[in-house]
C-alpha cells in the first residue's frame, strides 16, 4: 500500500468466481469531456479482451458512475486534489494503478488519457503484451545525468529534476530567481496555476546506485512492475521527498524506480505520440493524420479532440 495519499473506493460490479480473469486492464485518467471518456471506454471493451477503471477529476466535469458502468467500466475515486504536474498527481496515479489490480485481477494495466484512442483492437496489445520480453513497457525512455545541465531541449529536465520548486507568486519568483543566479530559476506555469521558483540544493537523492531517468508518465506494466513502483514509494521516503518538490514527477518517477529494480526489463512502449520541437504539449491529431495513424504499428494515439477522426479510426478497426 502507498502509504501517503487516501484510498481509492470504486463503484463496480464484483467478478463472479467463475469468471474469466483479464490480462488486461486499462485505467483512464481524465479531466474533460466526458462524452469522449465514454467513448473511449466502449472502444477499449470491444471484443471483451479488457477491463477499464477511469480515475476521472470531478472538480473540471462531471462523469456519472452509472454512464462508465453502461459504457463497460468502473469509477475510481479519491480525494487526491490533483493539480498540473504536481505530487498529488503521482501518488494519484500510484492509488489508482493498486486499485486496478485489485479490482480487475489483471496481469497488464496500460494507462490512457480521456483524449487517447485505440489504433488497433485491444485484443492485438493483449497479445503484444503477452508477447513482451518486458515488464514495463515505456515511450521515450533515457537516463538523465544530473551533474550539469545538457543541451537544449533536454535542459528543460534538468531544472525539473535538480531544483526543488516552490510555489509563489510570479513577480516575486522572477527577483528571486534573477538574484540568485544559477542557483535558482522562475518557472511559469498554465494559467490559475502558482509560479514555481527552483531552487537547486546542494544535493539530491541521485548518484551511481540511483540513476535517474526521464520518460513519458503514460506507462503499460504488468503485475510485477506496478509491485515493484509501490515498494519504491514505500521504500524510499528520501526520494520521494525529493519528488514532492520537483516539477512534473511523474515522468521522471516511473522511469527511474522501474530501471533500479534488477528484476524488472522496460521496453519501449508501442505509442503513436507526436511533439513539435520545443512544445510542452503532443499535437492533436486530426483526420489528415489517420493514414500516418494506421502506418505507425502503435496501438494506441495520444491526443484526440473530436468525432470525426474518432469516426475514421473506428471504421479502420473494425475493418
């Protein structure tokens, strides 16, 4: 069990004993556009191969437990106060993740976005996943060297992984940053959301025995890698003090605690996400994008906004 952070309840009907248990399991973690989220679910459930949780935040929309339960999957809830890119969102995610094995018994759980969409029937990654040499399979996955900063763009991880980061308000990070010169940095963040001032310690967490490691935080892992996240939460409490204080920890957290288990092998994930250089955000594809879609081999797009390239994929699939 993680031990900070509150328990997640979950609305769902119990598997009866004779059931035939899921390989796989998706969890969706989502904000917005509940109308999408349940489309997403349906999607997922085709053809029965998979279970799917959805940790939806309330506070931004509201998503009725018995619309997932029609759509084929099952509420978590919590009252994590998730913020953007914050540590809430991580230990969030961690309930979450335990809560999903619990209740779907399943060997792989994939998470997904509420703007995520299947490429490939679920029954294709299920034996992909099946497949897999790996434990955990991650997309862009690389080991980051925290003794000085590297070039641009990856710099950008740096100063979210060295400094530890404060809220305040933006003009008097600005003066503090300025003044204190490389030891310190303003960070702005989205709109309604406090500035972040870093601020970099003498020392941290990482070293030859830790590595720390950079990825995306949409993760597929099974069983024995989601065991192995949930022993280094509980485990190491210096690091994840150093997490509370980082900016977006969760797509340095997984990466580094899965490659400091010997046991566990990380792969890349099959994931169709497009960035445009510098931009803090993937592109949404659109349906000039499905051809190059099909052609990626991915099993799952990252992000969608929208019925009609929903629609062009649907046909795709079923095709």
């Amino acid at each position: 069990m993680v031990r900070k952070g509150s328990p997640v309840r979950v609305r769902t009907r119990a598997l009866p004993e004779a059931a035939v248990l899921p390989v796989l399991a998706f969890l969706v973690l989502s904000h917005r556009n509940p109308g999408q989220v349940l489309r997403l679910i349906r999607a997922l459930r085709e053809g029965d191969h998979a279970a799917v949780a959805v940790r939806h935040d309330q506070r931004r929309s509201a998503l009725r437990a018995q619309d997932v339960e029609t759509a084929g999957g099952s509420l978590l809830t919590d009252t994590h106060e998730v913020g953007w890119g914050d540590d809430a969102y991580l230990r969030m995610i961690l309930h979450a993740l335990e809560a999903t094995l619990r209740i779907t018994r399943a060997e792989w759980v994939v998470t997904a976005s509420g703007q995520d969409y299947p490429l490939r029937p679920a029954g294709e990654l299920e034996a992909h996943l099946v497949a897999s040499e790996h434990q955990a399979l991650l997309y862009d996955s690389w080991a980051l060297d925290l003794h000085s900063p590297p070039e641009p763009p990856r710099d950008e991880f740096y100063r979210r992984y060295r400094y530890r980061h404060y809220a305040m308000p933006r003009r008097p990070a600005r003066l503090i940053g300025r003044a204190l010169g490389a030891l310190a940095y303003q960070r702005s963040m989205p709109a309604g959301t406090p500035d972040l001032l870093g601020i970099r310690p003498p020392q941290h967490p990482f070293g030859d025995g830790l590595r720390c490691h950079v990825s995306s935080d949409w993760l597929m892992v099974d069983r024995q890698a989601i065991e192995s996240l949930i022993r280094f939460a509980c485990d190491n409490t210096s690091v994840m003090r150093h997490y509370a204080r980082t900016a977006m920890p969760t797509e340095s957290f997984f990466a580094t605690a899965l490659a400091a288990d010997p046991d566990i092998s990380v792969g890349p994930a099959p994931r169709a996400i497009r960035f445009q250089p510098g931009a803090a955000h993937p592109d949404t594809w659109g349906e000039e994008d499905v051809a190059e879609l099909l052609a990626s081999g991915a099993y799952l797009g990252r992000k969608f906004d929208g019925p009609g390239v929903l629609d062009r994929l649907d046909e795709a699939r079923h095709g």
